[in-house]
C-alpha cells in the first residue's frame, strides 16, 4: 500500500518549523544581547542609530548592526526605516531587561541556553535512558533556575503565598522555625527570611555549590536570622520545626515519598507543609499548550533525568499535576492538600495532617 503525502500539511508544518527555528535562534540573540548589556543600554533612550548605539556601549557596529536587524525582526525591539533607528519601549524592556521584574524572561532564556551548551550530554542520557546527577549540567542552568523564579517568588511569596495557608503567617510573625528544602541559591529563604525578622530559616540542598552561593546571597543581604546546609530532604538533620517548604523541587528528587515522610517527621504537631510546583494539570491532554511544552522539555532534559540519577528514581516529571502529587503526599503520612494558591507557572499546595 503506497503511502498518501498530503502536501499542503507538510508545507505547514514545515512553516512552523521555520517559526521554530527563528524564535530559537532569537533566545540566542537575546541572550547575548543580555550578556552584553544592550538591552539595558537602550532603555529610556529612545531612538537610536546603530551608530549611536556602538558609541555608547563601545561595542563593534557591524555586529550590533546584524543583532539588531535579528531582535527587530523577532519584535524584541522596534525598528523605524524612516529614520534607519531602533528602539525598545518600555514594555519590551521589562522582558528583556530590568533584573527582578516578575515579567524579565532572561534567565528563562539563559536555562535554554545552557542546555544547548551541553546538548552532547542530553543526546547520551536521552539515549541511554540513565539519570544524570544535577550536579553534571553547566553552571549556567543553576544561576539561570534562581534567575528565573526569583522575581516570580519576589512577586507573590510573602504577599500571596504564604497568606493563603491557614495560620502560618501569625506562627512566622510570632517567631517560627522554618526549613527550606532544595533551597538553590537561596532566594526563596531570604526573602522569608527578610519579612519575618522573629523567625528562624534553615536552607537546605544537596548541591553544595548551591549553598555556597546561597550563603553568599544571604551574607550580602545583611540577614542574620537563616543558615544553610548540604544535606538530602530524606536526611536533612533537625526536628520541631513549625513550617517546611519546597518550591519547584520536589519532582526533581529521587524518593519524593521519602522526602516528604521526612519532613511530615520532622514537623511539629499542627505544622505545615508548603509544595510549590510546575503548573499542571492531571493528565498530557490537559498540558498540550506553549507552557506544557516547555515544562516537559525541561523535564526531559534536566528534572528526570536529575531524579533517576538518585535512589529510588521515581521520575514524577514536572507535569505531574495536582492529583499525582497528592498521592505523593498521602503514601507518605500526609492526610490532607489542598491547593491554595496559584500563578500561570505554579501551584502552591497546602500539605497537612
């Protein structure tokens, strides 16, 4: 039986290929025009000549000429041919610039980035169907990680976030012990444990690096009241602690059951656990939509691969939904989630019981 091509639906598919392919090549030219500080450089000064562009960042002009030609195309920046000017509004400034603004997408792109720098790897393990360990990816992927949720924690953590649960802001007003787990560099912690002065925070991470970062951020942003440790959230040391959290970590662990176990274990009676994960629904069909594909992609790369790498090597992914991450919690001892807030990137589950 002779195969049917119809070809008005390869020519389309093949256009949104190209589409692909300009907006992959697009991240690339933001970055670098991250990295080298154009896009602050246009920001409140309106339109500018290539020419005046190169004067002031001192930078080559027929590279800035092929760059901006790129971006303008992209509509990264807005391009006059009257005037031969770009120009970026404010807008796209907050997008591609303005560090810690819940809507700059730079360490999105710069988490893109590093997984092109070692693709080779990503090929190997793809194929081989073996972990690799969060340790083995570049450098880039962990600043980039904080780089990217940082703002959004900023944004809706203390004023959103931690309202939403029951009773908890009144225990870290009074004076709370908190634990931390897969802290990074340490963003979440610090600014929980900036609001809440009364409070003590213990970071907690198996990347040391990580934490060395997170103790340089914390010593930087002058807070006395949070420490950090490398350790496991199977084993983390402590106990009696009033308040436990986890923000976009958990599907990247090997024993999430045992991870969550520990902690129920090392609560207090009538504590509270927060889980923060990748917005999902409960099954693929639900996640067939731009943020789906970026989370499955990340999670193919990056979060299973970083899971099978441990013991146990549950996999859960970062779709695993609301429903699969309540069974989680219940196989460990927890009785009761609830979902008590939520972004367009996150969900923030109450875990109690």
């Amino acid at each position: 039986m002779s195969e049917q091509i119809d070809m008005a639906k390869v020519e389309e598919l093949a256009g949104k290929v190209v589409g692909d392919v300009a907006g992959a090549v697009s991240l690339m030219m933001a970055y670098m025009g991250d990295q080298a500080g154009v896009f602050d450089a246009m920001d409140g000064e309106g339109p500018m000549t290539c020419a005046q562009l190169a004067a002031k960042t001192g930078m080559n002009e027929k590279y800035l000429h092929e760059w901006l030609g790129s971006v303008s195309a992209a509509g990264y920046i807005n391009f006059d041919p009257e005037s031969d000017t770009f120009e970026i509004t404010p807008e796209q400034a907050l997008v591609f610039g303005r560090e810690g603004q819940p809507a700059c997408m730079q360490g999105f792109i710069q988490a893109i980035v590093a997984q092109f720098e070692q693709h080779e790897k990503a090929v190997d393990t793809f194929k081989s169907g073996k972990g690799r360990p969060w340790s083995d990816h570049s450098p880039c992927l962990f600043c980039s990680t904080d780089r990217f949720f940082r703002p959004g924690y900023a944004a809706h953590l203390v004023d959103e976030w931690l309202p939403a649960l029951e009773g908890v802001t009144d225990k870290l007003e009074a004076g709370a012990k908190v634990a931390d787990i897969g802290c990074g560099y340490g963003s979440s912690t610090i600014l929980m444990a900036k609001a809440y002065p009364k409070s003590t925070f213990v970071g907690i991470d198996f990347h040391e690096p990580s934490i060395a970062a997170a103790r340089k951020n914390a010593a930087e942003a002058g807070v006395g009241n949070v420490s950090f440790e490398v350790a496991t959230a199977q084993d983390y040391p402590g106990d009696g602690f009033d308040f436990a959290c986890i923000f976009d970590a958990l599907h990247d662990m090997g024993d999430p059951v045992g991870a969550a176990k520990h902690i129920r274990e090392t609560l207090n009676d009538g504590g509270t656990f927060m889980l923060v994960e990748p917005m999902a629904g409960d099954s693929m069909a639900e996640n067939m939509h731009p943020l789906g594909q970026i989370f499955y992609g990340f999670s193919t790369v990056a979060c299973t691969p970083a899971s099978l790498a441990q013991d146990v090597g549950l996999g859960l992914g970062a779709q695993a939904g609301q429903k699969r991450l309540t069974e989680v919690m219940n196989e460990a001892g927890f009785a009761n989630v609830r979902r008590a807030a939520e972004t367009h990137t996150n969900m923030v589950l109450e875990v109690t019981g």
